[in-house]
C-alpha cells in the first residue's frame, strides 16, 4: 500500500463531503460561510475524519456511511482552532501559512465562525440517522460520546488548562492532561464513532479505543520533536514555536531521546491493541506507522 | 392560576436540574465549570426551558421527562448571551446587574465556557435517549432541529445581521430578519422539541410551532418597548440602551403606537393557534398573555 496516497485520497474524499454538507458560501448572511469555509479548506491532514472512515472500515463497516460523522469531527477541529488563535487566547496571526480567521474576518465573526462550525457539527452528526446511514441507537450513542468529549471532559478541559498553564506550572503530570483532552479526546472519539456506526462489538470497540489513545500520544510527541528538529520549508511553519513560547513539551521535560523513545512505545502499544483485526486494520497499522516517523 | 407563581415554580424546577445536570463547580479544571455556572445562575427568566416544558404538558407529555432537553435550550441560550458580550462582539460590562462573564474570568476563559454551555447542550439532548426518557426516533430529530436553529440558519445567522446591522442598513426587514433569527429560532425549537419529545402529532406541532413564532415576536417587541417607557426598578437594567445604541428596534421604526398593536396581534395570533388545545394549553396561553404586558 502507497499509504501516503491512500492518505490522501481519504482526505479528498472527505474534502469533497465537507464542500456537500457546509452551507454555500452565498448562503444569507454569506459573511459568516464564507469565514467556515476559509478555515475549514485551509490545508490540514484530515486526520480526525479519516480516523472514523478507517475505524468503520476495520469492522467492516462502509466507509462511506459514516462520512457525515467524519466530517463533524474536522468542524469540531476547526472551530477548536480558530478560537484557539483568537487575540484573548493565543493570538495568533498566521496558521498553516494563512492569515488566521479573525485577522482576515475581524474577531466577531470569527468568534461566531467557530460557534457555528461546533453547532453545525451536531447537525451532521443527526444527519446519520436522517439518512438512515446507521441505525439510531448508535447515532445517539455517537453524539453523547462526541459532546463529552469535545466538552470540558475532553478538549475545552485540555484547552482550559492550556490556557492557564505557564512554565512555572507545566510538570508531566500536566503535560500529559493537556495531551490527553485537548487533542487525544478528539482523536480517541473520532475511532469510537466510527467504530460504534459501523457496529463494532465490546472487546473490538475496546481494542480501537486503546489504539486510539496511544496513536494521539505519538502524534503529539512526534508535534513537540518535529518543532525542535523539523524542516520548516517541509512543515510549512516556522519551528522554535513552542520553546519561544515557553510552551510545556514531551522533549523539553525529558530531553528528545526519551521523547523519541515514548513516541515509539505508543506506536508500537497502538499496533499490538490491533491484534484482534484482520487486513482490514491495515490503513490504520500504516498510519500508526506514519504518525511517528513523518517529517511534516 | 396565579400565573406568575406557576412561571416561578417551573422556573425552579428547571434551576434544580441545571445544577443537577452541570458538572460540580470543582471539577477539573474548576475555573471553566465556574464560569459556566456564573452566567447560568446569573437570573433570567427560564422562558425556553419553561416553554419546553408547557408545550409538552400541552400535548399530554410528562413535562419532567423533557428536562433534559429543556436545560439544553437554557445552556444554548446562556452561552450566546456570554459570546455576545465579549469586547469584540457587544462589548458589554453588566448583565442583569452583574457583571459579564469575561468580566469576572477574563475573555479565555468566557469564550471557553461558552464553547462549553453549547457543547453540553448536545450531550443534555443525547441524555433523553440514553435514560430512555423519549423514544430514540424523537430525541435524534430534536438534536437536528436544534442544532439548525442554533446555527447560521438560526441564532447564529440572526447574530451575524445583528453584529454587522449599522442604523443606517436596518430597514424592516433586516430587523425582522434579526428578531426572527437570533431570538425566534430558539423560541421555536423550544416549543417544537418538548412538542415532539411528548409526541405531538403533525397538526399539533404545526399549531404549537406557529405560536412560537407568534410568541417570540410579541416578546422581542414589548422587549423594545420597555426599553423606551420601561421602569428601570422593576426591569431591573437601565433603559433607553437600544436609542443609545442607535439599535434598531419596532418602536423606532415604526413607532410606539404601531409596535404595540403588532405585539397585541401576534399575541391574538399565538392564542388562536392554541385552539385544537384543551385546557392543558393554559399555561401556554398565559404566557402569550403575559409577554405583552409584562413591565419586567
């Protein structure tokens, strides 16, 4: 398997969705679906969303069903980020080298761009069972599952800490609090829902969910060393970030060597939890592969 | 019936069950679920959840069971208040006497509990299903309706003419457009999910959903009219805001006399959409009596 463009055709699949299930861009009043969709198709791997196709694929479900699914969970994602950028939070001016949401739009839209890809996240996820895509016993579970875990139990938690953690404050401990909420839960959540459409049993649901958790650790361990020792013209952003921003990372609290070394643990945690599936795990063996050796 | 005592003890009821229903204020990470609960328990009428509750009793549901779902309606409607007084969106300081929510914790940490009342509101809906409170068919198409109306088709498209409306583009059918959206959407998707959650049937809903809409414009414009001859004691705030704000408003447009027989019509209008209802409507056709004469 070319696992690079498998990738990437998953993500133009879901690409191709989230232009079918956003409002058009001239939709009354057009200034705010025009901000959604400026952050929403501002680059980015599609991660989350191809996570639920692949979890679906894996017990054998159709991909293609739970595309709304997939799709909330990079609404949910995008509007995470765009209120991250804010000036109240991290200010930030610039990301995946475009002009944030709120310095092409101004703060209030932004601010009502987030609010509205969020809310329009649950109107996707309804659509599963609108559409008859899966049966609505598994929707519902899916939404309670996905509002928790966006929630102050998940990334508003992991955010909320960010937010207030300043070096002085930042132990492993912490580290691995924010890890855990602000990115893992969205991770975690997008395997369970995909998974859960897709009629997983108890013990495969169990197995994808300790897949899940240890994929999002090494990514995020692989973000903090690719900060340090990555090539910007390969990430298509600065590197130094998170040192110039004082920021709390796997590499600055136990030194790259054990960095590397915890990224590859879960890597290979995440694979051996796949134990229990046949070959149709394998895009997410490659991905887990792929997170901790990628350069980009 | 004492109409006022019955609005107050729903009013508490729903008050129990938002702090039943809110994570405890020392949960992890404590400052988010504060804030949450600051701007919930800052006072307000309680009329979405209460509505949800009436229109349910009107169709001979058990108003307990909606609770969920009428909380959910509170949390939406809260965590629009706290975003629309942020600096960058009304930039407001005081709230029912009380200062605004980034006021106390800081513009973060309001935009985060904001993220954080909505996002609990789709997990309060999901719960009406998983403690088997309504049929699942029913609870799966409340989520879709509110997350429309919360979203750009709704609220959020109603904040958005709003925030961008100067007095010099507002004509009435702006203005109608805002009140409609930013306010309606919410009253009507209140009426409709505690109708559809005690099963109402299709003549039903669409009685209950024309006095909503009916409703919802009395209430936005004896709103507009307290402001203007309103007794600043007993509302409670200062007026004459909106004439300072150059906001536009009914009174403004079309003045005082016109704004008060249209609210006196859509008052009659609501009532005669009630008239399919036996007397478990009573509560329902209170209310519309009350909206337009209400002082406070």
């Amino acid at each position: 398997m070319d696992f690079l463009a498998e990738l990437k055709a998953r993500a133009a699949l879901v690409d191709r969705a989230l232009d079918e299930f956003l409002p058009p861009e001239d939709a009354y009043p057009p200034v705010i679906h025009r901000a959604m969709r400026y952050s929403l198709f501002a680059g980015g791997k599609r991660l989350r969303p191809v996570l639920v196709l692949a979890a679906a694929e894996t017990v054998g479900g159709d991909p293609v069903k739970v595309l709304p699914a997939a799709c909330a969970l990079e609404l949910i994602h995008t509007y995470s980020l765009i209120h991250d950028d804010l000036p109240a939070m991290d200010n930030d001016d610039f990301r995946r080298g475009k002009p944030t949401c709120h310095r092409v739009f101004g703060e209030a839209i932004a601010i009502l761009a987030g609010d509205a890809l969020l809310t329009h996240a649950f109107a996707l996820l309804a659509r599963n069972a609108r559409e008859q895509l899966a049966p609505v016993e598994r929707v519902i579970q899916v939404i309670g599952e996905v509002a928790v875990a966006a929630g102050t139990p998940g990334l508003i938690g992991g955010q909320v800490v960010d937010t207030l953690a300043t070096d002085d404050t930042v132990d492993a401990a912490t580290l691995e609090y924010i890890h855990r909420h602000k990115t893992g839960a969205l991770y975690r959540v997008s395997v369970r829902a995909g998974a859960i459409l897709a009629g997983a049993g108890e013990k495969q649901l169990e197995a994808l969910t300790a897949y899940a958790e240890n994929l999002g650790l090494a990514f995020q361990i692989q973000d903090d060393i690719l900060d340090v020792e990555g090539d910007p013209a390969r990430l298509g952003k600065p590197v130094g970030s998170d040192k110039r921003n004082k920021k709390a990372t796997y590499p600055a609290l136990f030194g790259l060597d054990m960095a590397r070394a915890r990224a590859k643990e879960a890597v290979e945690e995440a694979l051996a939890a796949l134990e229990l599936f046949d070959e149709r795990a394998g895009f997410l063996r490659e991905l887990a592969r792929f997170v901790a050796t990628r350069d980009f």
